[in-house]
C-alpha cells in the first residue's frame, strides 16, 4: 500500500517537472503486397527526421528504428523493383511500442534509371483485390474520430454513403440499405454480428462491439461492388484483423471510466522467444451515466467481453493463431402494475433479455518461396439468445406475452490460395463451408386470449451452407489493372444457389488522377428464424418460408479520385444499386427491404419485392499531418422499393441526404504531451414513416399504422455535434489518457416512432434528447 501511495505521489510531482525527451522503438515489417512474401534489405527512413533516422529490413522483412522520439510520424519505404510508399500517421508513445504492417507493390518498369516519388497509401484498402467503395481504417482512427466512443461502426458511419438510425444503437445504413446487409467478418471467417445487445432495436446492430479497439489491426470497410472472396452481404462488409502482440516485450494498459473498466495485456509468452498473446476485457453497467440521469436505473444495461489473439510463428511450418472474442449482455425492466401510472404500453410490461455471443478459431498462414500463400481457418460461432416479456392485463394479472430464444452456432472452414504468377497478375481462390446447427422457440401470445402462448416456431436441426469464389487482378500498366472472379453460394436447407460475377478497374490516367469502376452481384440468406416460421392449416404444419430465395442486387458504381496532395484527397462516386427477389408479403406493402427488428415475426413470405437504390458520394479528406486532419463527406441518395402490392415507395432508410464534417488538431505540450481536439458536425435527413391511422389507434389504445401508405412521412431531419477531447501525457516506460467524449453535446432530438398515451389518450411521437458524455482515465505500462 506504501509503495503504491509513493508511485501516486511521484507520477504527481513528475508532471510538474520540466520533461527530457522520450524515446520509443518503431518497428514493423515489409511484404509484397500480392504474395505477403517478406522483402528484406528494404530502406525504412523517417520523412523529415533530423538527424536522419533510417534502417533496413532483415531477411524476414522485420526492421526496427531505435530511440525515436515521443510524436507523431511519416516513414517512407522503398526498395528496388517496388513502388515506395508513405505511411503516415504514426504515433510513437513512451509506452508502447509502434508496430506497422507494411506492403510494397512490384513495379512493372524494372529500369533503375526511373525515379518514383514516395506515394501514400493511407486512402487505400488492405486488401489489393478491392479496386471501389472500399477503404482500411486504423485503431487509431477508430479511438480518434469525435463520437466514435472507441467502436469500428459508429466510426465508420463518418464515411460517405453510410447513415446511422439513433445515438442508442450503431446500426448503419450503406446507401440506403438494411443494417441486415452487412456482414462482419473476422480473421477471415463470417461472424455473427459482434455487438453488444445485438438486434435489439435493429438486426445488424447493436449498443457497441464485443471487442475493444485496442486489439485491431488495420482493417477494411467496404460499402459496395465488394471482390468475390466477399459473400452473404448485400449492403457492406467489415473485414476485420486482430493484431498479434509485441514480440520482445509485455505492455499492460487499464482504462476506468464512465462506461465501465477496460484492461489489456500483451507480449511474449517466454521473453526471448517468438510466440506471443494479446488480450482485453471489459466490464460495463454504465452505473454513472445512468447516475446522471440518462439511462433509467431499472434500465442499465449489463455487459462483460473478452477477446484475444495467440500467435505462433515458426521456422518451416507457418504461422498458427489462435483467436476468439465473448460477449455476455443482460438487460430488465420491471412492469408497473399501477395502472394510474401508465402512460405507454411499456409501462405495464416486464421483460428480461440475455445474450450471449462468441467466436473463435485456429488460423494458420504458410507463405511458399516468393510467389504463393495459402491461409486457413478453422472456426466456431454462436449466439444464445432469450427474450422473454410479460404484460400486466387490464385486471392487472401479469401475463405471459412473448418468449423468443435462440440458440444458433455454426462451423466454419475457410481456405484460400493466393498465387502471384507474376508481376501483373495474381490471383485468389477459396471455399467457406458452414455447418449450421439451430434451436430456435418463438411464441407469442394470441390477441383478445392473453396468456395463451402459442408456438410460431418450435426448430432444432442442422444445415449447411457454402460459397465458393476465384477472382484475379491483372495490372495491364503501371496505372491501369482489372479483377475479376465470381463468387458462388449454395444453401443446403432448401437447395437454393446464386453465381455472382464481380469486376472492377482502376485506371489512374494522370499522376494524381484516377477513375475507378466496378460491378458485383450479391447475394444474401436471411436470419434462420425465418425459414422456420410455421403454419398449421387442417391439423397439418407446413413452412412456407423454407424455400424463400436468396435476396439478391446487382450494384454498379463509379468512381474519380484526385490526390490535391500526397496527404489530401477528393473521391466521387456516383452508384446504381438494384434489388431483387427480396421476401415480402403477399398483396402487401410489407418488405423485407425495410425490415428493421420483430423477433415476433411470424407471416408467411414470397420473394416477391424490388427495389432501386442510386446516388453520389463525396469525400473531401486530409490525412493526418503536421498535427491536423478533417474529412469532409456528404450523400445525396434515393431508397425506392416495390412490394406486391405493385407501387414504388420511399424505403424506410430514405433519408435522402447526409453530410458529415470532421476536424482534429492535436497540440505539443511541454515536448512530450498532446493535446488532442476532434469535433464532428453531422446533419441527415430523418428516417421515414407510415402515417398512424389516428381513429384505429384511439380505438385500439394501440398505434395503428396506415400501411396503404407505407413510408410516405418523414421524420425531421437532425443534427448532431460530438466533440472528442484527450490528453496524453508521457513520460519513462508509461502514459496517460485523460479523454472526455461528448456524443449529441447540442442536444438534437432523436425520433424513434410513436406510442398510444394512455393519460392524455393520444398518440404521441417518441422524442427523446440523448446527451452522452463519457470521461476515461487510461494508463499504459
């Protein structure tokens, strides 16, 4: 206790002494980028670094930079027969050490006597097939972006083309499309969605993920036209990389704060040698926000998680790793049985929901001479999901009203070759099959017989689906390349397939010009519950949804980008997206195109809805230099569908426009702190609507909806200021975070829909103002 008073009192008083400079390793390693096979004796040299601070790759392609100062960093790289690149962007802190992944693309113009300029990359996506709609982001990024509260999808809802639905959830909508499109990928292998509270307001999204942002690597988003390696996805995919830890040393960070305790360690099994770990857990109930008054006390969400990655490298037989992420939710209400206190249905209703989501695998990565890798994956998922809802009846007797579990797991082989026949052409082939068990319980109380349950679907069974992709990039030029390839699924539960061809190209016609198109179908299952939705008719069950078709799209887009700088860019891409065979409800309005979340859906479907998705995406964005960075992006859109009803209508994501404005500056403090201000202005049109049928509704005590005219009212639009504010200070072999996020700091209204008032007898609109500041204190060691 003594010597922990006395570190306290020494980590005051060395605040206050005036600061020597701090050093720190910068270390990395270089690949080719088609092969990822090492490049050694490449030149490493920090742009502008006086003295000069340079070294060479060893033959593994690993190099490192000693005693470089506390800040932040451009290096470039180059070596002989390759493009040399900039990476920018790089902090080096006193108490970790900086590791950077870096790859070089061959040149096709051998002749020495040719001078290529240094070009960033920073704007590119990691994966070299991806030629549109397709960008990496950062760990850095993701903790630095104001309102991103440390979570890849509210980081990435900055991006052009992306739309979030309210502050509570992190659900995105890609250029009008369902949250439910996209997918989440990890170490390569289709994942569950990783959130916390998963689906709960919206399928696809959820509170934040089940995996802290200190443990990825850089990573890619995709909003479109994706390769073929992607499947299972119509809207987006996030491609996600967990990073391996820090070979030569071990390094700790704990972070408290006001959404809970964050606690992440690193480094070497057995110091000296190559295998290596990195973990985090976190353990939320976000008691002090909801202390403020933010969160109703019976309200407080419950969540823990745990993620690592164990890595084995060795001499002749690859790289081995080992990798999983857990995330246990729970999540009550209490009902009131006054029923002088009503004023909603929610009032008079109790509920409990628990959720368990985890993944998990062994990956294993053999790179053969200069020319060829081959990576594998063999991994598990699941979800255990139950909710289960009571409702105190108007005799104020406390009912049975819905009960939804699932408990769905699947495994998953996933293996792909990637063989680079020569300078121009490489190409990429693989398989995933997924075996898929699932015991799925719904039941749902029948109106006017409270507390009489009946069964919509009552399922346990396997199943399996697979996909299959081949696809190859040929660089015609220095500055002009194509992919192409095709992407096939097969689901066995109901014999359905879909061939998806996918192309692209990239022609940069000036040195800081380039004009990019690309083309994919998609193809995309549905949530299982769905095909086991089940109909009695004379005694005899039968399932109609089994044999619904893959909804599908065909997705063009263009795209022109011009490099103002080597650190400021201007993208445009226009795009037409169309949908079909998506399910729907016969003679109806209802599509599944708009779905947002029921887990007490239960009507027979058809894939029998279409539906239009077109407009034009700008990014005006420069990169992180000289201590400051903006983005500027905006989305003019139109979302049109057709249900069987047979007239085109708004979707409920068409919220026509959005524009988002960004803005760091990161300010020196006493040699070896910084300051760190980042704000985010965001204005969106409003999610849209039926109009509530006011005379159903009065009747009913219960909003009644106008389906007639689906989605023909808008909410209005908003908008939201988040502001990011951290401190870190540095100092021998540690540092410290001090970090105020402050998401909705001007208070917008959030619209969420309506509910029936049973004091006044009305129908009301759900408006809420969602102030959330979160304040941390992080130390690394």
């Amino acid at each position: 206790m003594k010597s922990l008073a006395l570190s306290i009192i020494l980590s005051l008083v060395s605040i206050c002494i005036t600061a020597q400079t701090l050093t720190q390793k910068l270390k990395g390693r270089v690949v080719d980028q088609e092969s990822q096979s090492p490049i050694g004796f490449a030149t490493v040299v920090i742009v502008n670094s006086n003295p000069i601070l340079s070294t060479l790759t060893d033959e593994r392609g690993n190099f490192v930079l000693e005693h470089v100062p506390v800040g932040r960093y451009t290096i470039e790289v180059s070596f002989l027969g390759y493009n040399p690149q900039l990476i920018p962007e790089i902090l080096v802190s006193s108490a970790k050490e900086s590791y950077v992944e870096v790859s070089l693309k061959q040149a096709l113009n051998q002749i020495n006597t040719v001078t290529v300029t240094a070009q960033s990359r920073k704007e590119l996506p990691m994966n070299s097939m991806a030629s549109i709609s397709a960008r990496s982001f950062t760990v850095e990024e993701t903790r630095r972006y104001a309102g991103g509260l440390d979570d890849p999808a509210r980081m990435a809802s900055a991006f052009a083309g992306v739309t979030v639905g309210n502050l509570q959830d992190n659900a995105i909508v890609i250029r009008g499309n369902s949250p439910k499109g996209v997918s989440w990928r990890l170490e390569g292998i289709e994942i569950p969605n990783p959130n916390h509270f998963a689906g709960g307001n919206v399928a696809g999204g959820g509170f934040v993920t089940i995996f802290s942002s200190h443990m990825l690597s850089n990573s890619d988003f995709f909003t479109g036209a994706f390769p073929a390696e992607y499947g299972n996805a119509l809207a987006g995919v996030f491609d996600m990389k967990f990073r391996s830890g820090n070979a030569d040393d071990r390094e700790h960070a704990v972070q408290v704060g006001m959404m809970g305790i964050d606690i992440g360690s690193e480094g070497p099994f057995v110091t000296g040698k190559k295998a290596t770990y990195v973990c985090n857990y976190r353990y939320s109930t976000t008691g002090l926000v909801s202390a403020l008054g933010l969160i109703p006390s019976e309200q407080i969400p419950k969540y823990q998680d745990f993620s690592f990655k164990m890595h084995f490298p060795t001499d002749k037989f690859g790289a081995f790793s080992v990798w999983g992420i857990g995330g246990m939710d729970v999540n009550s209400e209490p009902e009131s049985t006054d029923s002088s206190e009503w004023e909603y249905d929610w009032d008079r209703v109790r509920y409990l929901w628990t959720l368990n989501t985890g993944a998990g695998g062994v990956s294993h990565k053999y790179v053969f001479g200069a020319k060829t890798f081959i990576h594998t994956t063999v991994g598990a998922s699941g979800t255990q999901n139950k909710f289960d809802m009571k409702r105190v009846d108007d005799a104020l007797i406390l009912r049975d009203n819905s009960f939804f579990e699932d408990n769905s797991g699947k495994i998953t082989l996933s293996t792909s070759v990637n063989h680079k026949w020569n300078a121009k052409h490489t190409m990429r082939t693989g398989i995933n099959h997924h075996i898929v068990h699932y015991a799925i319980d719904l039941q749902a109380a029948l109106p006017g017989n409270a507390g009489d349950m009946v069964h919509y679907v009552n399922e346990d069974g396997m199943s399996s689906y697979s996909e299959y992709f081949v696809q190859s990039k040929y660089d015609f030029t220095e500055n002009l390349s194509v992919t192409a390839g095709i992407h096939a699924n097969y689901f066995a539960l109901n014999f359905n397939y879909s061939i998806d061809p996918r192309v692209g190209a990239s022609w940069k016609f000036s040195p800081n010009q380039t004009l990019s198109l690309g083309y994919g179908k998609h193809s995309q299952l549905e949530d299982l519950r769905m095909y086991m939705i089940r109909k009695e008719v004379d005694g005899i069950i039968n399932y109609p949804n089994k044999q619904l078709e893959m909804s599908q799209a065909h997705h063009l887009v263009l795209g022109y980008q011009l490099m103002m700088s080597k650190y400021m860019r201007l993208k445009i891409e226009p795009y037409y997206q169309y949908l079909y065979n998506i399910p729907g409800i016969k003679d109806s309005s209802w599509s599944m195109i708009n779905f947002t979340q029921d887990w007490t859906f239960q009507e027979e479907l058809q894939s029998n809805s279409i539906g239009v998705n077109k407009g034009v995406d700008v990014t005006i964005e420069r990169f992180l230099h000289n201590n400051f960075y903006f983005l500027i992006t905006a989305s003019l859109f139109d979302s049109q569908y057709k249900a069987d009803d047979d007239t085109w209508r708004d979707t409920r994501f068409n919220k026509t426009f959005v524009c988002n404005v960004l803005y760091g500056k990161e300010f020196i403090i006493k040699e070896n702190s910084l300051l760190g201000v980042n704000g985010r202005l965001t204005y969106t049109g409003g999610e849209r609507y039926s109009p509530v049928n006011y005379s159903e509704s009065l009747l009913n005590k219960n909003v009644v909806f106008d389906d007639s005219q689906a989605f023909e009212k808008q909410f209005p639009s908003s908008y939201n200021l988040d502001i990011t504010i951290s401190y870190r200070i540095n100092k021998t072999h540690r540092s410290s975070i001090i970090a105020l996020q402050l998401k909705n700091a001007l208070g917008s209204p959030m619209y969420s829909g309506f509910g029936y008032n049973y004091k006044t007898k009305t129908v009301d609109m759900d408006k809420a103002v969602v102030v959330i500041p979160v304040v941390s204190y992080k130390i690394e060691f």
